[in-house]
C-alpha cells in the first residue's frame, strides 16, 4: 500500500511551511530512485525537525521531494510504508 496518488513536493522549507500545523499522518521522504525516511506525527513539525537537520541520516542523503498520506491511524499506515518502502534511514519499523 503505498502513498495515495498525488504529484510529489520539492523538499523545501517553503513547501513544508505551507502545510497547516496539526495535520496528523505519515510522510516520506524520497529522492529520484530511493525512499530515504518514512516518518509519523504532526506532518508539518516533523517535517521541519528534518529539514533542519534533526538527522544525519536524513540530511546526508540529500532527498529532492516528499510526500504524505494524512490518516488518524498513522501509526499502523508507518509500519505498511516502511515494510514497503524500506527507506535507508528507518532503523525500526514502527
């Protein structure tokens, strides 16, 4: 089950700063060929703790896009993505 069918956003501040706060679900973050982290929570604020460098993982993998799915049941819909995807930079599933 991947993300819902949807045209991916450029891996920006300003694409992140656009969301509404408080939007729960799951996102990914890609770039061309590989899913590099599949996360949970407030989709904006976790967002922006990535972009901001909250992991090294993430940031030395300079992703290009990413993508979201809101869902009241993000925490089952993360273990799918991440089984599915196997992003590099998800240690665990869940």
């Amino acid at each position: 089950m991947p993300f819902p069918e949807q045209s991916p956003r450029e891996y920006t501040r300003a694409n992140i700063e656009a969301l509404n706060p408080n939007q729960n679900g799951c996102y990914g973050i890609y770039k061309q060929g590989e899913w590099i982290y599949v996360g949970k929570g407030d989709i904006r604020s976790r967002m922006l703790d990535h972009f901001n460098g909250d992991n090294a993982c993430i940031s030395g993998k300079r992703p290009t896009y990413w993508v979201s799915a809101v869902s009241a049941n993000y925490d089952e819909l993360e273990k799918q993505l991440i089984r599915e995807l196997s992003p590099s930079c998800n240690k665990r599933v869940g």
